[in-house]
C-alpha cells in the first residue's frame, strides 16, 4: 500500500493498492471556517489543540468537585471530558460556548480511525469518502453531547469497545438547546503543517508561523468586538502546544480576552475514574515571567500589579507599591519621583537582607530580579547623568 498527495485545493490522501491497481481516495473533511455571532454581549471560547486518536476505548471522567457540584461524563478521546465540563458549566450558567478553535496537526487530519460504525456519523453517505480522523470523530462526539444523542453505535466490532459498568453522564440542563445553526458553526479548524506550506493548501498553516499565531487570535476574539471569556483545554496537542499556547495567551493581553479557566485530565488508564482539573494556578508562573519581562523592559508595572492584587502579605504590597512608583515616575519622566523610588528601593533591600522583612517565594523573586536590574543605581554616590545613561541603555 502507497500513498501520495493529489495536488487539489483540499488535501487528498491517494491509497493505491499494487495488486489490483484500484484507487480508493480519502478526502479531509473541508475545515470549518465560519464565525456566527450571537445576541448574547459576551462571546465564550474554548481553545484547545487535538491530538490523535490511538485508540477507541471509553473511560469514565469526573470533575474535583464533590457532591451536586461534581460533573462526570464519559469519553473516547481525552479531548471530550474538557469540552463537555464547559459545555455543562456554562449551561448552569444559562450560557451557551460559542466557539471551539481547535489547532489540528497533519495527523489530527489524516489519520484514519478503522472501524466506526457508518450510523456513528450525522451523514453516513458523506462520510464514506472522508478520512474518518480524530478531528472528525472529536466533532461527532461533542455533536451528540450537545444533542444528547449518546446511545449511537460507535464501532462495528461493539466487542473491541471496553465500557466500564454502570457508566453515567451528566447531561446538559433541559432549558439548554443549540441551534443546528449553533452547532454546525461551534467547531473553527486551524489546521497546520509539520512541513513547508503548499501554495494550494491556502487554509493550512506552517506549524509556529506567524500566521498561525494570528489566525488562531482572530477565531478567538471573533468579528465582533465583544468581550471574550476564554476557556483553554491543555491536554491535548504536539510537543510544542504548551509553548504555542502561552505565546498566544500573551498576545492575547490587553485585547478584551478573560482567561475564565484552564483544564487538564489526571488521566488513569486501567480503565478507573480520570479526574477533570482546573489548572489556573499551575500555569501562573508564566504570568508572573511575563509581568517581571515587562517590567525589567519597559518599566512598567501593570502585569505585577495585576498579578499579587489579592495577595494580602504586606510586605508584597509595600513591593508592589514600589514597583508602582518606579513605573510612573519612567513613564512621566519624573526625575525626583524616580530618585525618591531608589532610595526607598535601597532601603527596603537593607531592612530584607538584615532579616527584619520576609518574603514568600512569588515576590521574592520578582524583587531579587529588580534588586539585579537596577543595582547600579542604587549606590549612595550616583549621579543624574548615570541615571540617564542607565534609562537610555534600556
């Protein structure tokens, strides 16, 4: 068995049998590109990158939370269980998710799944010419949540699908209903490439690309302009997701983007209950790696600020404050406000290094890198013209 790409607008995959010379061709479902807006004021997005799909085996999932708080669902991909809890969440909420932006990798796209039962797909006719791909089986699984159409044949051989007893789901609130129309424009595909772009692939991104960057922004953020609340599934994607996604979480700031929640799975494979987890904190660090660059690049200090605004230490405040102070004597071009910040920055890294102040960890290292930053400065004998000269080299 060969394979080769026929040069068409959508990508082909040409399966080749040498016996018999037959040519059976698989095409990739056409990606979903549409954006709907709703009347709603605000937009709710989930983000996520799809990985491929080794095998068709069902587990079962749940929430951390317990008692009636506690979501539990099954699921064949681990991409579903992230999906479905924000499906249910909003939906307790009297909300609907507006947009799933899915990064899908060549594989997510061409890989084929064996197997699927025909009566598995919304339109078996259609899809006996498509590669049946984790991206198309991902679709139909989070369709049928949605529709609450749960008791579809998935395999032909129901034998190779293990099911845990008694399996359950919580399933979407009665008051909740999407529109076919809701549902068809709910998934936008950035598809990508591990290789060089083809001129006749015009919807395909190289992987890391700029233009995959933007590309992913704009599904995020819509047409318009409206506030966005932003889920984020981590589990999924290729070795650089993690990377890719913090890049974009960054050029996200400042543009009417709330990071509502992130989620990950404890996945456990011997076939016993995966937990659901919320990840926020985990991911601080990198918001906190972002605030201190800004602050080291640009003297300024809103991320800091943004980021211990509920911490009640205060030996952070008195920091936090200090910070605020350098940052708007830089960006007022305040001489005497930035002298008065130094000396008090000299003062305050006395009475920490005699012992007499204790920081946490968080702030510790945000000010041990300012102490680096601006220890030139912080001398009794510095003049105005080293002060200008240090600004300018920055």
């Amino acid at each position: 068995m060969g394979e080769k790409r026929n040069k068409n607008k959508m990508d082909v995959i040409s399966s080749v049998n040498n016996n018999s010379k037959d040519t059976n061709i698989k095409i990739e479902m056409p990606p979903c590109r549409e954006i709907i807006h709703s009347e709603d004021k605000e937009e709710n997005v989930l983000f996520i990158f799809l990985s491929i799909l080794n095998e068709v085996k069902m587990y079962q999932y749940k929430s951390e939370e317990t008692g009636d708080n506690c979501f539990y669902c099954v699921g064949i991909s681990q991409l579903e269980p992230g999906t479905k809890q924000v499906l249910y969440r909003l939906a307790l909420e009297g909300k609907k998710l507006h947009r799933i932006v899915i990064v899908e990798s060549e594989e997510a796209r061409q890989n084929e799944i064996n197997g699927i039962d025909a009566d598995f797909w919304d339109d078996p006719e259609e899809m006996t010419d498509k590669i049946h791909s984790a991206v198309c089986f991902y679709k139909q699984r989070i369709k049928d949540y949605i529709r609450r159409n749960n008791d579809k044949p998935i395999l032909i051989d129901e034998n190779t699908l293990i099911k845990p007893s008694e399996i359950k789901q919580k399933e979407l609130p009665a008051d909740i209903e999407y529109t076919e129309e809701e549902i068809r424009t709910l998934f936008y595909d950035v598809p990508v490439s591990n290789g060089k772009k083809s001129d006749n692939t015009s919807i395909q991104f190289q992987e890391n690309s700029l233009e995959e960057f933007m590309d992913i922004i704009e599904a995020i953020k819509g047409n318009g302009k409206k506030p966005i609340n932003l889920y984020i599934d981590t589990q999924g994607g290729f070795r650089t997701s993690t990377q890719q996604m913090n890049a974009i979480l960054e050029l996200l700031k400042n543009q009417n983007v709330n990071i509502a929640a992130k989620y990950a799975t404890d996945f456990n494979k011997k076939n016993a209950t995966s937990i659901i987890k919320e990840v926020s904190s985990q991911y601080r660090a990198y918001d906190l790696v972002s605030a201190m660059i800004e602050f080291k690049s640009y003297g300024r200090g809103a991320g800091l600020k943004e980021y211990f605004k509920n911490v009640n230490d205060e030996n952070t405040k008195e920091i936090i404050e200090l910070i605020n102070q350098i940052s708007g004597a830089i960006s007022l071009c305040n001489m005497e406000a930035f002298e008065k910040a130094l000396n008090d920055m000299a003062n305050l890294k006395a009475f920490i290094d005699s012992g007499s102040k204790k920081l946490n960890t968080e702030i510790r290292i945000v000010f041990d890198d300012i102490i680096e930053n601006y220890q030139d400065l912080l001398g009794k004998d510095r003049n105005p013209f080293e002060v200008i000269k240090w600004c300018m080299d920055r």
